[in-house]
C-alpha cells in the first residue's frame, strides 16, 4: 500500500452560456472568464504487487481539489432575438474585473471605457479517478 499527497496549480479559462427565453423574447449571452491562478491539492492511495524483481502492477484511486477565482470575464457574445448586441455595449458593459476588496462610496461614478469592478468569485473545480498499470523498474 502507498499514498502520495502533492499541491496543484491550474491556469486556463471557461465559458459561461446563458439563455433567457420568454414570450416573443429571446435572448443569449456567453461570457469568458479567465486570469488568475488555480490552487489546490492532489491525493492518491493505492496498492502496488510485484511480479518479479523488476516489474510489478498497481492500482490507485485519486483526486484533484482546486479553487479558481479569475480576475477578468467579458460578455464575447450577446443576442437578442437574433440581433447582436456588443456593438451596443460600452467596454463597462461588456467586462468586470475580480477583485478581493473595493470600496464603493455615494460619489463614484462608472466610467463607461472602463471595465466594471466586483468581488471576486472562486469555482471549484475537482476530479476522482482510478488508474491501474504495469510498472517496469530498470
């Protein structure tokens, strides 16, 4: 028997689509998220059996845990009935960035050529898996 337990760490992006459909209506937007680092773990336990002095076979079972928070998304397509509607849209409109913290006071103002501020939301993101195999030592 064995374990092994190690930290990971993803970068990459995803795609969010969205319908909203009423009478006479409807409407579609697909956002991209990405920036930012994944973190997390990786975990496995399994059982090794040796044939031999120089071979042996396993099997394990695993698991990936991560956390992602990107720091940027944009609307990169938006229709209504069939229309497109990014020309339309201010830069404001079309993307936020993520943050941990910010403040917002009775004063501020949204600057329309500037990309919208909000706190930072994180996904998880995880797998289990077996793997089972034939291991030659040399």
């Amino acid at each position: 028997p064995y374990a092994r337990f190690g930290m990971v760490f993803g970068y990459g992006s995803f795609t969010i689509e969205q319908d909203y459909e009423s009478p006479g209506n409807y409407d579609y937007e697909r956002y991209l998220f990405d920036g930012g680092i994944a973190v997390g773990y990786s975990a496995a336990a399994g059982v090794n059996f040796n044939l031999g002095e120089s071979y042996s076979v396993f099997g394990e079972v695993h698991t990936i845990n991560m956390s992602y928070g990107p720091t940027h998304a944009e609307i990169v397509e938006s229709t209504e009935n069939g229309t497109d509607q990014l020309p339309g849209m201010t830069i404001n409109d079309k993307e936020v960035n993520f943050v941990d913290n910010y403040t917002i006071t009775s004063t501020s103002q949204t600057n329309p050529n500037q990309p919208d501020t909000d706190l930072k939301m994180y996904f998880p993101f995880g797998s289990i898996g077996f793997n089972f195999g034939f291991r030659m030592n040399f």
